[in-house]
C-alpha cells in the first residue's frame, strides 16, 4: 500500500495507472470506522484500483473547537487500510490541497442553506470545494459517500452533474451499530450514558409520526433538536446528545411504516 | 468541421479522440474577429485538434440590456472556423450547458470584486462557472484567453490551479486595430464618431503617468472611466464611450516608457 503527502507524489503514481483500469476513491476525514470500511469493500468490488484520501477539511468546520476536537487517529487508519486492500491512501495537509488558501470555492444556493447548511454556515462550500479538488486530483471512475451525510451526497452528486465531471457518485447504506444507531466518528465523543441515550434517537426518528411530531418526541426525550425535516424522500434529522452533534436519515416509507 | 450543439453528441465525439491526441479549446462568446483568430491560430499550432466553443454566457451578464444586444453572429462565426481550421465547434444553449440553471457555481473572494467586478458584480463567478464547465467537457490539455480580459485570465489560471484542472491555460497577446484599439466584439457596437474617439483609449492609458492622472486624462477627454488600475504588472482600465463599455490593459513597463 502506498502513502502520499504530496500532490506531485500522488500525481507520479497516478499518471502512470493505464487508462484501461478503472480506479475508484473514497474521500475520507480519516477516524475510519465501520462505515468507511463498507465503502472500501464496495469501492473495491466495482474498480481495478482502490483509492483513499484521509484529509481532516477545515473549510468545512464552521466551528473550531469542533475542528479541534475531530478525532486524529492515522496509525490506526492506516491499519484499517492495509488490512482492507486499499493501494493508496492520500494524506496531504492544508497548504498542498489549498495553494489558493480557499480563495476558490464551489456552492451551491437552494438546498447547501437547508437541514445542516442553516445550522453549519459555510459547511457545504467547503465540502463541495474540497471534494472539486480531490475529484480532480484523483480522477476516478467512481467515488463513494456514505448515505448517512444525505445532504451531502445529493449536493456532491449535483456538483458532478452541474460541471460534467467524468465519474459516477455510489451513494452507500448507513452503517448501524447493534442499537441502530448510526456509526459516525463523533460517536466516540459520546460518554457511555449518552452513548446509550443515543440509541434513542435512530428509533425516535423511524417513528410514523409528521416530522415536527418526531421533533417533539426527540426533545421530550432530553434531545436538543437542530432540525428534522424530510428531503428528497428521506427524513433526516439533527441532534445534539451530551454537546455531541449526531445526524441520521431514514427512508421515508420506513418513517412511515415502522 | 463538426459542430455540435447537444452535450450528449459532444461526448460521443470528445471520447472516442485517442489520448495520443493533444485537443486545444478556445473558448468564445461567438461574434469571432481577428482576437480570435489569434487564439485558433496559436491553438492549432500546439494541438493536434483544435476546438471552439460559441456560448454567449447569460450568467456573466450583469445588464439584461448588455446581453440582450450581444451581436449574435453563428454563420460568419462558422465560416471563419471553417476557413481556419477548426476542428469542431461546441455550440450549446443554455438548457444543455446549465442543467442546474446555475444553482452550482465557483467563485473568487479576493481579486473577483476589484477592477470590472467593482462594475460587474457576479461577473466572474459566471465567467469561472462557465469555464469549468466547458473545460470539464473538453478537457482539452490547453485552452486558450486573450490578454485583453486580463482579470479574468489571472481568474481563469488560479481556478485551474486551485482545483488541480489537468491542463494549461495559455494567455495570448492583444490584438489591436491599425490605430491600436483593442479588438472586441464590443466594437461593433460604436458608431463611427465613436469609433474614432475610442482610439485615444489605448494612446492614453500607455501615458507615462499614475494611474489616478491617467484616468483624469481620459475623463478630460470625455471618457467616463469606470477605473484606471495597476494589477499584476498591468495597468488595466474599464471605459464607456458612447455608451459601450470597453476595456484594456498594458504591460506596466510600456506604460510607464511609452
């Protein structure tokens, strides 16, 4: 498994994979878990090459402690990698993928202020820019995001509609821990009473109820609620549990249903 | 000659091109003069194809009115590709190029307000909106800007480096008419008063003088100067004769000779 830091060295090794291979990325903020890994595994079923960038973005933080607390685990990323199959990991710091120092961006104006964009100014221009410059960089034919960031995946899939760039977006299924909660890095911000607390908030949301009714039923549970709305045939919604942040999405005919 | 006005018939044309083949884009607004002819020129010279798009961009128009009398002008257009050479020309309309009708767009934050974007606000975010789009389509190894919309040159070069675009962009020389006018399809809109009035511009703004003198010279001589400025070793104005907006820059070393 290789290991860039470098954009000149990451650009050697990929400028001399044959065009006849097909190489697939998962753009990562590292503390890998087992949602990456479900995206490694579809990543390398579907391409020759299997590609991974660990970058911890700062222009998507609209809150530096929250940036200052995001959790920094390389060595065991790196292990997780190789024992997954993965060729190359791209790990490159701030100055080498910002040369412009984020005077460039790319945004979006109807949905980017919606759900997380109202409570996250600035979040998805920064997840659209980076992810602009990892696309290029990389040059896949597939690049894979976790269903879990909903509106995430469906500006990402727009950028690459709206711009023509050459690859196809795989949304992937949340991952689920055995209480249903979804797997996220921040978990491990949670304390075990609010980490079983937690749990609560995957089951209030699959409620068959309107979604200003799971809304009440999550704050009459102790839950400080930053929105639930449904959006593009999910329901997803905002938390914060214990100063923790959590976001999860559903079907809307499981909302409806369960 | 090809011309292609869908995305899709395009595509099929654009990826079928061996990757042994270097392609050139020059990208225009149509209404082609010798400025462009220059950049067919020189792109024929590099490139094994030579590309032109035509797409007069509503999205960098500030005034419904500038765009509304933006010279339409496809079949002379046509034929002088023809008769230099041009490979094949991309011809779209809105519908095909802004799938998004412009929900998604780049911009600048630092050099995009000075100079015409003072006087044309969203100006750039349309040009460089535009530009990706175009670029993602071709993805010509080189594509290339006339000297004369020297902003937007230094824009359109930092983008493609920002975001890692795998390709050069190549600026080239500005042409001028026998008595030193900058061409631009703008010019057909003067009359011929006008026309000749418009000469002094270029006389004017290579005075060995400050910038601030060099606007009041213009001004004194009945010119309304949306602004005289030194920018990346250019002094660059924006005037209004005759109600038509134009533009130039020059070397600062010739300005401050000549």
């Amino acid at each position: 498994m290789e290991i860039f830091t470098s954009i000149s060295s990451w650009q050697n090794w990929r400028n001399v994979i044959p065009s006849t291979q097909n190489v697939g990325l998962v753009p990562t903020m590292g503390a890998l878990h087992a949602g990456h890994q479900s995206l490694i595994t579809r990543c390398r079923q579907d391409n020759d090459i299997c590609t991974i960038s660990l970058f911890v973005n700062p222009t998507q933080f609209n809150d530096e402690n929250d940036l200052a607390n995001y959790p920094n685990t390389f060595e065991a990323d790196r292990k997780l990698c190789e024992a997954e199959g993965v060729d190359a990991i791209f790990f490159p710091d701030y100055s080498e993928l910002y040369p412009d120092d984020y005077r460039y961006r790319v945004s979006e104006n109807e949905v980017s202020p919606l759900l997380c964009g109202t409570h996250r100014p600035g979040h998805f221009d920064g997840v659209l820019s980076v992810v602009m410059k990892l696309l290029n960089l990389v040059r896949p034919q597939r690049a894979y995001f976790g269903e879990k960031d909903w509106q995430q995946l469906q500006l990402v899939k727009g950028m690459v509609e709206a711009f023509f760039m050459p690859l196809i977006i795989v949304g992937c299924p949340t991952v689920r821990d055995i209480d249903r909660l979804a797997i996220s890095s921040r978990n491990l911000h949670l304390s075990k009473r609010h980490r079983e607390k937690a749990a609560r908030f995957p089951k209030i949301l699959a409620a068959q109820a309107p979604a200003e009714e799971v809304a009440r039923l999550l704050e009459a549970d102790g839950f400080e609620v930053d929105y639930v709305q449904d959006f593009k045939g999910r329901r997803c919604a905002a938390i914060h549990c214990g100063g923790v942040r959590l976001i999860d999405n559903m079907p809307l005919y499981e909302g409806n249903q369960k």
